[in-house]
C-alpha cells in the first residue's frame, strides 16, 4: 500500500543546507551579520538575529568548502569603453592593484548595465579577488553566485539600485544635479529641462 502524503522531511532531505550567501539572500541582511549569528557575537538586533536562525533551523547551514585561492587579480567591467573616464578609473585601479601586488583584468559589456549570461561563469573561471563594475552591476542571483564563491563586489557609479549590502561609490554628478534643481525650485522656477546644466 502506497501513500500519497509527502514525508514532512522530504524537502529537508533531498535539499542540500545552505550557505552563508545564501541565508543573507532569503534573510536580506548582509553575510557578515549571518556570519555573526552563526559564530555567537552579539552585534545583531534579536529580531535579526531570530530571523536568520529560524532559516538555519529550517534549511540548514553548510559552510564553505576549503576556499579556493583567488589568482590575484582585480577585474574591472565596463558598461562601455569609450572617452578618457575608463582610462582614468583604470589608472586609478592599477595604481593600488600594484601595492597589494594584484593584477587588472578589463572587460567591456558592449554598451549593457547588466552583465550577459556568459558573464558570471567567465568571472568565476578566472577566479579573481574582486570585481570593480562601472555604470553596470550584476542582477541579484548573480551576485549571490558571486558571494557563494567569495568574490568581492563593488558598483561604482551605479547605473540603478545596486543591491542590499552591496558596497558602492558614486560620483557626485548626481547629487548635483538634486542641489541644482532644488536651487532651481527654490527661485520659483517651474519648466526645468530635462539636464540642469542646459539652462
């Protein structure tokens, strides 16, 4: 005689535990608060704290294997090569890349803010240290691909949202631009172009 009803372990069983990327992902807290969950320490409010541990209770931890070592390398990936700002942020890269005794690999996306397919699988081929994206950045299961792997990421100059927890630097043109209209608005001004440097 068979039974239609699942085990309640079922799911538990067959599904491997998950990763500290992982459980930061379903948790959206960053890894070094699970990470801190996970090892005892007390930074972590209760109500977090009480989060991620229900998800470990639920799915299980698996820490990471022996971690490869990374090949020393800084990759940096543009949405698009053209004008002198990629040469000045490549300089810029170098220039301390040299101190800590890495290398720099540059990469173009042909125009795209969001990395193709290909992408992830070629950057984790390579196994860098960490990756610099400039007007561009990988969507969410990329990155956590990324951070499986423990791949460092930084947005620079994000051309969107660059993602909970994800370390980004931008230019101030931005905010600006929000300094200018708002200067704009203050004189009563009401028709303001599209770009507050067309006046």
């Amino acid at each position: 005689m068979t039974s239609t009803e699942e085990s309640p372990h079922a799911d538990s069983a067959s599904s491997e535990p998950l990763t500290l990327a992982q459980l930061a992902e379903l948790a959206g807290v960053s890894m070094a608060t699970v990470s801190k969950v996970v090892n005892g320490r007390s930074q972590v409010g209760s109500e977090t704290r009480a989060l991620v541990e229900d998800l470990i209770r639920e799915h299980g931890y698996r820490r990471q294997r022996r971690r490869v070592k990374p090949a020393g390398l800084i990759e940096v990936v543009f949405h698009e090569l053209a004008g002198d700002y990629p040469i000045e942020i490549v300089k810029g890269v170098q220039q301390v890349a040299r101190r800590h005794g890495l290398s720099v690999v540059i990469s173009e996306l042909g125009g795209r803010h969001t990395p193709g397919h290909r992408w992830v699988e070629d950057v984790l081929s390579r196994r860098p240290t960490g990756v610099i994206t400039v007007f561009s950045g990988p969507t969410d299961d990329r990155r956590v691909r990324l951070a499986t792997r423990e791949v460092l990421l930084v947005v620079l100059d994000p051309a969107g949202d660059p993602g909970r927890g994800v370390p980004s630097v931008g230019a101030t043109n931005w905010s600006g631009g929000l300094e200018a209209t708002c200067h704009l608005l203050e004189l009563g001004r009401r028709r303001i172009p599209k770009h507050p440097w067309i006046l």
